[in-house]
C-alpha cells in the first residue's frame, strides 16, 4: 500500500523492550477500588448506586448525562463502602467525585451472556450498546465512542482507521494486545465497520511492532476489505490526523472532523472494547496497562481493573527501583505527571511511567537561539518558537495568528529544544487563557441578553397594562354611555357597536 | 514511596538531549582546524591574536553578566565561538589593542545590548569587525604576508604597536588574493586558494579545512545547509554571468568562491542561528540575498572583499524574511 509522508516528527527512543515481551497478566483483585464518576471527555456520570449497597460485577454504577457522557460499571462485585472526593489521576491532584468498592473477592458478574451475531443488528443498536458499555476512546483521548460511531448519521464514512500506531515510548499495551487477541481485535474492527458502514478499513501498525503486524494480518487474512499496514515509526504517528495523512494521503481541515472527508479513527484497543461489549455484553471494566520506566524493578503489562491505584500496580512490577522523579500517567511525550501513586487508574490509562531523577533531571531554560529545530520538527507546519514567545508575554492573539489553535501539543518541539524551553507548557498557558477569555466574553453577551430581554419584557408588560387601563376605562364610559342610551333609546345602536368592537380588542391583548 | 520529590511538570518529559552548550562545542570543535591552520600559516601573530580576541570576548561577557547582577553566561561557548570568529576575521598583523577594543565592541554592542544571547539582530563578531573596520581602515587591510620563515619566533612590529599610535608594518606585506585581483587584475591559482597558500585573515585562507569543518556540523545536524548552499549558489551563477561577459575585468566564479572571505563567512558567520531565517525556504532566499550582495560588493565596491557587509544586510532582513515565509500549517492545503 501507498504510503505518505507528513512533515516534521521527531524518532525517540523507544524503550519498548522493556516490557514488549511480557505477556499480558491479570493483577489480582485489590481491596478496594476507586471508581471516578468522570474519566471521559464530556458531563461526568450521574451516580446510581448509593452507599452499602451490594453490587456485581458488570453493575452500572453511574448512568450517563447529555449527549456526550458515558455511563461507569462496577469493575468486580462486593459493597459501595463510599462515594466521596478523591485524588484524581491529573497533575492539578484535585479531587473528583469517585465510588468506592470494597471488593468481596468473587469478582461475579451480574448477567451470563449469550454471544450475539454482531452482525445481525443495526448500526443503531450497535452503537447503543457500545454506550451503554461505557467505551471511551482507549487511546488517551477518552472521547465516547458511541458519540463517534453516530456520526454515519451525519457524514457518510468510506474509510475506517484503526489507530495502532503506539507511538509513544515505552508504551506496549496495544502492541501485546494486537499480539495476543489479534482475533477479537479483528472482530471489533469488523463491528465498528458495520456500524459505521465504512467500505474499507486500514489498520496502522508502527514498523517497530512486527510480531503484532504478522499477527493482525494473520486474524484479518480472511476479510479482503481490511489492510493491515505497516507505518515508519516516527512520532506523532499516533496522531488522529497524522495517521490519516500517512495512509490516505488526504489531510483533515483545520478545525475539521476527520468525518468531513469520510474518515473515522479508532484506537485498537477501543476496538478489542467494542468487541466485548457488542459480542458479549460486557462493558469496560478494565484495561490494559503498561508499566514501565527506569524506576520500576519488573516492567510490565497488566490488565487492570478500572479504579486500581496505581500503586497497587507499581507494587506487582517489584515495586520501584529507586524513588521515582515524576510518575506519568500515558507515555512520556503527552503522558500527564501524577501528583501521588494513589491514584486510581482510569480507562484512559495507556500506561504507568516511572522516571528516575537522571531522566528527567530538571533544567533550567535557557534562552531561544532561534535554531529553528522545534519548526523543523512540528508536525503541523507551525513556528512554535514564535507561539511561545508570544505567549510568554502574553500576546495571545499574537499565539493565535502563529497558529496557536493548529497545535496538538504532540510535544515534538519541547523534546527537539536544546534550550529546554518548555514550549508546550506556553501553548497550554495561552490556550487555557484564551478559553477563559471566551468563556468570559461569553458570559457577558449572554448577561447583556438576558438584560436586554428583561428590559424588554418589563416595557412590554408595562404597556400591555397601560393598553388595558385605557380599554377598562373605555369600556367603562362605554357601559355609562349604554346606561344613558337605554335612557334614550334614540341613540342606542351605534354605541352598542362601539362597546362590542372595545371587547374583543381587549381579549387579543389578553390572549 | 517519597512523596515530596514527584514533579508536577508539563509534557513531554523525554528530550533529545543535545542542549545548546553541546550545539556551541561542536561548533568550536569545527573551527579547530582552521584555528590550527591559521596559526601554522601565521604563526605567533595568529596565536596571539586569537587570544586576545577570545579574551576580550569571554571578559567583557562576563563583565557586563556581573554588572547587570546576572549569573555569567560566559559556560554556554556561545561567546567562545563569538570570539574565535572574531579573531579568525582580522589581519594577522592587526594591534593587539585594536583586537582588544574590537571584541568589548562585539560583545557589548553586537549582543548584550540587545538582551545577551538569542536577541542579537546581527552576527557580534561582525559587528566587533565592522567596527574596525570603520575605525582602523588602514590597519584593517595591511596583510602580511602567510608562511614566513621567523613566524614562530617573533612577532610582526605591528602586533605590539603601544595603544592609540599607529602601527608600523614590516616590508613583508602581502595582497590578498582579492586585492590582486581587484586593483592589478591579477588572479591567484585555485588550488593555492584550496589549501590555503595565500596572504588574508587568519581564518579565511584554506577552504578545504573551512568546508569540512562545515560539513562535520551540517552531518551532526547543527548547521541549516540551505545558508551555505543558498550562498554559493548565487555567487556561482552571478560571477558566471559576468565573467562570461566581460572575462578580463570580473574573475571567475571558482575564484569567487574560494576566495577572501566567502567560504568562512558562508559556514560559520551566515549561519548565526540568532540572526539567520527560521524556516528552510528563508535561509535558501537568505543566502541568496548575501550571495547577491557579495558579488555586487565584491565587483563594484571600493574595497575588494564585500562578505562581511553582505551578511550584517542579510542579518537585518533576515526577521522581515521570516515574517512574510511562513510554512501552511497542516489542515490549510487545500
């Protein structure tokens, strides 16, 4: 197949032997599990359950709110102990409202299931029962994934995508999925393909994958409309619309969906969830993870249940070598940095990274020398020397006309910069700023409105009143006339007129 | 587990590693060879006058870092290569106290007056020489002459000359390739030119070791090529054009290129990452505009060498060339 290229990407190092050949394992149920509410993108869940109540396996726990949510089930069966605040998985370590579960060890699910053919349904149940499953994007992105399979409603899909690029360091989660449940992840992709009646599917693995490559093109050997392909390995590959690029060779928009030139992304292991929860019935109660980085003893790749904390997981790999410098959450070049290990994992955790003090040692910045390696390296063909040093001083419009909103924040720039300017940092800083500048403007034309309105409503009550004072009056000096007339019939006729005209005015007023 | 030492620090947490004190080493290791040249054609004279000038630079840095209560910038090597540029540029018999008022003028008015390192509109060590250029006119173009037999043991009267009185030359003064050219219409053999067999500045004599010192940074990806290239591009072409025409009164282009200036100013000063374009297409057109500039100098100015000129122009533009070249971002094609 006909490859493309996309400008800029950077090659770090991998670090994926670490734990590319460590056969998937189930971590062991914990104690308790913390369960939060919110771990996609959109209105948190709304809790169902309440505080003592016995619970299964598979048991909604939290049903979802507005278009965009997604529902959270009990990861194992056992008792709610609490829904309380607790540290979430987020550098900021502020809390967010999460269910607790004393775990009773029997891990026993609340329905057998019979399999289904997939096939046989419409692309609507498909994509209700993918939500209600609770699947989110698995790639980091947590977008629900029922939200992007209704999107056929709107846009006719030619080309699936599944995102198997895994292009971040360290990370081997979808590389040991693809090797070990190559079948199911096939059959997900298929699903996902009927609902959205895509003609063809392209499935990019990075070249650094082999033995995941030979295994997917094994399990999709018998269906003519998958290809399964080989990408260099370069980051962001991962990218929604770099992977597009590299296989399509069609570039989304700025400020597009992918689904304006027909094309939709998937990650892998949204697919392997998509499977399970349309086939089986079952939702998202847990996910692979990887756990590596040079200050874990044993790095691994552990299936988790959602709401494990992460030092649950720390503690099964040997525990740490030495003491952690940062701990991330995701890979080392978008990965988000953990306040504590307390923290529980979420179905957007790709992986657990420990890094020592000599890997990230904190240095300084030192000034820009315009070497131009971060414009050399940006993969969406932007000048982030120029964004950040607008944003530095707070020119955020400046940021803007640069480009600022074309930036995904793959971090390539940061990791090019020899003066270790913290380039995407500025980019987050300035985008934060001009949200809330928005959100403030924002409010204040609505205050304004809804100001306007009022006012307007006062007046027009104000002259209805008026208008209906004046008809009482009238009518009253009608009703004196019509006295004076019955006095006088001579005159009667026409003022009986006048009165009833007077009437029915009233009423539209009324009305 | 220790829980006061996890950072909380933006994405990514990887980098590539070569931070800019290893991008400036590597460039002084590039110029090595041509220093080494440069004093075996020179001898003392070259020796010291490097010295002085990379000690100007390196002070006069740390003295104004000190004065304006910052910590010293002196250990990122930027100024080290500011002051081996410098020196390389200066007649091998310039004053010593010339040297010394040159390189306090690089540093403070070519750079820390702008803001220190990564604010420098023009390349410092052009500034330090323009300066005495404008204010040493004469001693600026009196060459002597390259491989003389007492070279490493005395130095040329002139070195020493005492502070503010003229200097005064030795009979052994040489032309320069250019000079010869432009006032006796008297060209130098190319190889000579190559390798270096010529009188000129310290640095700018043997190609051969200008390129492949060029060449080692643009392998190690520390150097944009297009500068270069853009620049020798232009002055191939341009000095075709009018040798072509008129062969008795404008040289060729081989000699063009390899001499005066050009090949040393190409690689190492053009290149000024600080002053020279950000995107690719800029720096091609960049280097086209010092070509340009050079072979106009070079051709119809009053003195025979023109790069130093060509290229504080270029630094000029160079922020309007970034301005108006400006790649599409990704999703804007259409």
């Amino acid at each position: 197949m006909r490859l493309f290229k996309f400008r800029g990407g950077v090659h770090p190092d991998g670090h994926k032997q670490a734990s590319a050949n460590k056969a998937i394992e189930s971590l062991p149920i914990p104690e308790y599990l913390y369960v939060p509410v919110q771990q996609h993108i959109g209105a948190p869940a709304e809790p169902e359950v309440c505080v003592g109540e016995n619970i299964l396996k598979g048991q909604l726990l939290a049903h979802s709110q507005g278009n965009v949510s997604a529902p959270v089930h009990a990861p194992t069966s056992g008792v709610v102990h609490a829904i309380e605040n607790h540290t979430a998985p987020h550098p900021s370590g502020l809390p967010v409202k999460t269910i607790v579960i004393k775990s009773d060890g029997e891990d026993r699910w609340i329905n057998t299931v019979t399999p289904i053919d997939p096939f046989q349904l419409s692309a609507e149940e498909i994509s209700i029962r993918v939500g209600a499953a609770g699947v989110v994007g698995m790639g980091g992105a947590t977008f629900p994934s029922a939200v992007k399979l209704n999107l056929r409603n709107r846009y006719s899909i030619h080309t699936l995508v599944i995102n198997a690029a895994e292009c971040e360091p360290y990370l081997t989660c979808d590389d040991r999925l693809m090797r070990e449940r190559g079948q199911q992840v096939v059959d997900g992709i298929r699903i996902i393909q009927h609902a959205l009646g895509a003609e063809k599917v392209i499935v990019g693995i990075e070249d650094n994958k082999s033995i995941a490559l030979a295994e997917m093109t094994a399990s999709a050997a018998n269906y003519d409309d998958i290809t399964i392909t080989k990408v260099p390995t370069r980051y962001p590959m991962g990218s929604e619309k770099h992977l597009i690029q590299t296989v399509t060779g069609k570039e989304v928009p700025a400020r597009a969906l992918s689904a304006d030139i027909g094309i939709i992304v998937h990650n892998v292991a949204t697919a392997h969830a998509v499977h399970r929860a349309v086939r089986y019935g079952r939702p998202l109660v847990s996910r692979i993870v990887t756990v590596s980085g040079d200050a874990i003893r044993e790095p691994r790749n552990l299936e988790v249940l959602i709401g494990t904390r992460v030092s649950e997981l720390v503690a099964y790999c040997g525990g740490y070598k030495e003491s952690p410098s940062r701990l991330l959450m995701g890979g080392p070049m978008m990965g988000q940095t953990l306040p504590r290990d307390e923290v529980p994992i979420v179905k957007g955790a790709s992986g657990i990274i420990a890094l020592s003090t000599q890997q990230v040692a904190e240095q300084l910045a030192r000034p820009c020398i315009r070497c131009a390696s971060c414009v050399t390296a940006c993969p969406c063909g932007l000048l982030p020397l120029e964004m950040a040093s607008r944003s530095k001083k707070g020119d955020f419009q400046g940021a803007l006309d640069y480009g600022l909103m074309d930036c995904v924040a793959c971090g390539s720039c940061a990791y090019v910069c020899p003066s270790n300017i913290p380039l995407v940092q500025y980019f987050n800083y300035a985008k934060g700023e001009l949200t809330n500048k928005q959100r403030t403007q924002h409010k204040a034309t609505e205050t304004k409105r809804l100001a306007e309105q009022r006012i307007a409503r006062l007046e027009r009550e104000k002259q209805a009143k008026a208008e209906a004072a004046a008809k009482r009056k009238a009518q009253k000096a009608a009703e004196r006339a019509a006295k004076a007339a019955a006095k006088e019939p001579a005159k009667g006729k026409s003022e009986i007129a006048q009165n009833t005209s007077g009437q029915t005015a009233e009423k539209e007023i009324s009305a | 587990m220790d829980k006061k030492i996890l950072q909380i620090h933006s994405s990514p947490h990887i980098s590539s590693g070569a931070g800019v004190d290893v991008i400036m080493r590597n460039v002084v290791y590039a110029l090595l060879p041509v220093v080494a040249f440069s004093i075996y054609a020179f001898g003392l004279a070259a020796l010291f006058t490097l010295m002085a000038a990379v000690l100007s630079c390196l002070l006069t840095e740390h003295w104004l870092c000190k004065w304006s209560r910052q910590t010293t910038s002196v250990n990122d090597w930027s100024v080290a290569i500011t002051g081996i540029i410098y020196g390389l540029t200066l007649p091998p018999n310039l004053p010593l106290w010339m040297t010394l008022i040159g390189g306090v003028i690089a540093v403070s008015l070519g750079k820390f007056i702008f803001g220190g390192l990564g604010y420098n509109p023009f390349n410092p060590a052009l500034v330090g020489r323009a300066f005495l250029q404008a204010a040493f006119p004469t001693a600026m173009t009196t060459w002597s002459a390259a491989f003389g037999a007492q070279r490493f043991t005395s130095l040329p009267a002139s070195t020493l000359t005492f502070p503010l009185t003229s200097p005064q030359y030795d009979s052994l003064s040489g032309a320069t390739p250019l000079a010869a050219m432009k006032f006796n219409q008297q060209p130098t053999d190319a190889m000579d030119l190559l390798l270096g067999l010529t009188s000129g500045s310290l640095g700018e004599t043997c190609a051969v070791l200008i390129l492949l010192g060029g060449l080692y940074l643009i392998a190690r990806n520390m150097m944009n090529w297009r500068i270069p290239v853009g620049i020798f591009f232009t002055v191939i072409v341009l000095s075709a054009l009018f040798h072509f025409a008129n062969p008795h009164r404008y040289p060729d282009a081989v000699f063009m290129l390899f001499s005066g200036g050009l090949m040393l100013g190409a690689m190492f000063m053009a290149t000024d990452m600080v002053a020279s374009p950000i995107t690719n297409l800029g720096c091609f057109i960049y280097g086209a505009l010092i070509g340009t500039l050079v072979v106009i100098i070079r051709l119809w100015g009053g003195m025979p060498e023109g790069v130093m000129y060509a290229i504080l122009f270029a630094n000029a533009v160079s922020p309007h060339i970034d301005r108006f070249i400006q790649p599409t971002p990704f999703g804007h094609r259409s």
